[in-house]
C-alpha cells in the first residue's frame, strides 16, 4: 500500500488543546463540525488545508500530550488527516495506533480493556513507536 499526501510539519509537544481546543468541547458533538476548527491555535488554515486531497501531520516527541480529549483524534480524522507521524506519542495517543479502535463514541480507557493481551504503556510519559508496536 502506499499513501500520497502533502506533509504539514509541526514542533514537539502537540497537545490535545493545540489538536483542538477546549472551547469547541461542548459545542458541538458532530466531529465533521469540529474538525473545521482543528490545529487551530497552530494553523487557523489547517482544515483548509488538509481537508481537499488529504494529508500527513508530521510533529516530533511527545504527539497527543495533555488532557485526555477524545475528540482531538477524532478531529484530525474527519479533517481528512491521513496520518499522524511522530517521533514519539503521549500514552493518550497509543491506542489509535490500532486501527480498529479509531471507531466513535469509544474511549481510550474502554479502548485498552477490550482487547484481550493489549496493555497501556506502563508509564505516563510519551510512548515510542517501537513501543507501541510491541503492545498488540
């Protein structure tokens, strides 16, 4: 398989507020609205962007820091984000590595019980690839 899309690169330590913030929360719970609003505090032209022919945030350590705001991946999915490539992701992000868990309305947490053999990473601090690989 191979995948074609423009990069947007970005620093280290990209939090879920950076991803989107806390004041579209509970405005709307419709993902496609909220995704207009992605990357905002970063790049106001992010969706615009990204959302016509897709693709690839590229951020260094530390990817998905913060409070665990499920609708931060869930955002950079509906704005047509292809891929999210990091040097390392926070503990939050782990579990959307796994394709089968980027499903709505399931939670990080749900996310780790469910599957049979699957572990959070043992400590809070950011989680590499190599890591994470071995967590399935």
């Amino acid at each position: 398989m191979e995948l074609q899309a423009k990069a947007f690169k970005y620093g280290d330590d990209i939090n879920t507020d950076y991803i989107i913030s806390g004041k579209y929360k509970f405005k709307s719970n419709d993902m496609e609205v909220m995704a207009h609003h992605a990357m905002e505090e970063l790049d106001d032209q992010y969706y615009d962007k990204v959302k016509p022919n897709g693709g690839f945030l590229v951020a260094g350590t530390n990817f998905g820091m913060g409070s665990s705001r499920e609708q931060a991946p869930l955002v950079l999915i509906h704005s047509n984000t292809k891929a999210v490539l990091a040097k390392s992701f926070a503990r939050s992000y782990a579990c959307w590595t796994q394709p089968e868990f980027r499903q709505p309305g399931r939670s990080a947490d749900r996310r780790w019980r469910r599957r049979p053999g699957l572990r959070a990473p043992s400590s809070s601090a950011a989680t590499s690839p190599a890591t994470m690989a071995t967590n399935g």
